[in-house]
C-alpha cells in the first residue's frame, strides 16, 4: 500500500514551483487562480523571492500548500493514494488532495491560519525547541514539572521531540531536559508557540471558518496530526482539524499507524525530504521517495 505525505512549515525554497508550473498546465491554472484568491502575486514570490520574503507568515504557508497540491495535481493518474497524512500545515495539502476539501476552500483556511498564527504569536512572546536523543515519555514527564506553559508540540521521529511554550518556561525545560541526558536541546528560529495552549487565540478564529467549510467524503483516510488513527468521516475530519492548532503533531505515531495498516512505500508530495527522513527514523527498512512530475 502506498502512503503520500505532505510537508510542513519550514520547506520552503526560492524557485519552488516553477517546474511543475511550466511543465503542466492543470497545475499551472492553480497557481493562477491562488493568486487571484489571496489577492497578491504569490507565484512570483515563490519563484523569484528572497527566502527572507518567503518567511513572511502570509507567504510561507500558503506557498508549501501550493506546491504540494500543484504537484499532487500534475501526478494525475498515478496520484493513487491508499492513505495520505500531513505535517501540521501539510494536513491541508493532504485533504485537498484526497479530494476531501476544495482547492480554494483550502488555501483560505491555509491563509487565515497563517494570519491567525501570526496574531497568536505577537499577542504573546513565544518559542520551540527540539529535544534530541531522550524517549517521548522522559520529555513529557520533565514538561510536566516545569511552572509555566511548555508542552510537546512535534513527535517528529523516535529521539526528536520539539516542545512549545512560553520562552522563560521553554529555556528552563531546555536546563532540565539536558540534566536528564537529552543529547541536545535547541531552541528553534521560529515565531512562536505552535501546536501549544498559547495557540488558543488562533484555534478560536479559525474554528468559525472550518465550521463554515464544506468538506467531502475522502478517496482514502487521511491519518490526522491529533489522533494519529485513520479517518475517513468529514465531521471528524473537520473536528481535528479544529483541535489541530493547539494539540502535538503526532507524527511518529501517525507513520507507526500507517505501517501497521499495510503501508509499504512512503512518496513525500511537496517541496523537501524532511519527512522522508523522519518515515527512515520510524522504520529504516520503509521504502522512501519524493513525488516527481
């Protein structure tokens, strides 16, 4: 059985885009129509861009969710998923190319999500860090004890944990779980506190407008970033969706899942291999690849 995963923040690149945008002209429509519907040149940031402009919030999602889906779209008939899944932001790629979202529905929610992020993070000062070579069960148990908000946010892999929250509470863990044996402790360059409760702000504004988004019966399941289980139904899918923001991404047990459900092969359907890396760090006998057009 074979597995499409979507990636997440942080994938970026200048250019990305521009073979499949020249290479195919369904795929080139959607690059059209996503600048009509966000109401700026997006495709000309993606393929001329400095990467400082494509960090910019309003840009940086909403440019991996293009690429992902543009290039799902230029597979065509090969594009033939037994089960898909997506890393946080990725989750939209997923669910647009399992057929369970419009194109259009999708990056407005991706679009609003980003502002709404963004919001989120300039209320309160915040930060990420990756937690290397410590079980899950260690970094949770430390997280618990510390005064403040700091939670797991990314089950990235076995070994790589990153935690969010507040930036006084996330140094301190960073103190705490180096002194329990952690191999590293980073914090990350990042904006703030995602998949944390200091995300609420954001989950409350883009609650109204999931609630308000049609969403179909999927060709396959979709195994969501917070239950990390199979799921077909849309109310469920559109209730996950919602808790999203301020639940951990359940990555590594979301490709465990997958591989205990038949999948054989993992294709990464979007710019970068960050994911296939993680996929080789669940299971190093898991046959990996990147969709190409």
């Amino acid at each position: 059985m074979k597995a499409y995963v979507f990636p997440g923040q942080g994938a970026q690149f200048t250019g990305m885009g521009k073979d499949i945008y020249d290479s195919n002209a369904v795929a080139k429509s959607l690059f059209d129509q996503a600048n009509d519907i966000l109401g700026f040149d997006i495709t000309k940031v993606m393929f001329e861009g400095t990467a400082d402009e494509l960090k910019e919030t309003k840009v940086t999602q909403p440019a991996i969710f293009l690429h992902s889906v543009a290039l799902a779209t230029a597979l065509g008939d090969s594009f033939k998923p037994d089960m898909v899944a997506g890393h946080s932001l990725g989750e939209f790629s997923a669910l647009v190319a399992n057929k369970a979202m419009s194109f259009e529905n999708g990056l407005k929610l991706v679009s609003q999500r980003a502002l709404a992020m963004q919001k989120a993070c300039e209320a309160e000062p915040s930060t990420m860090a990756a937690i290397l070579g410590l079980d899950d069960e260690v970094v949770e148990e430390v997280c618990g004890k510390i005064e403040g908000v700091v939670v797991p946010a990314n089950y990235n892999c076995p070994g790589q944990l990153v935690i969010s929250g507040s930036i006084p509470a996330v140094e301190k863990a960073c103190e705490a779980l180096k002194e329990a044996g952690a191999k590293r402790a980073l914090v990350l360059p990042v904006g703030g506190a995602f998949h944390s409760p200091l995300m609420e702000p954001a989950r409350q504004e883009l609650e109204e407008a999931i609630k308000n988004t049609t969403f179909n019966n999927p060709i396959c399941p979709i195994y969501q970033n917070v239950t990390a289980s199979a799921i077909s139904d849309p109310v469920e899918i559109q209730k996950n969706l919602v808790a999203q923001l301020t639940a951990p991404v359940k990555w590594t047990q979301s490709v465990k899942q997958m591989i205990a459900d038949g999948a054989s092969s993992f294709v990464e359907v979007g710019p970068g291999k960050v994911l296939q890396g993680l996929v080789k760090k669940v299971d190093r006998a898991m046959e990996v690849s990147s969709a190409e057009v």
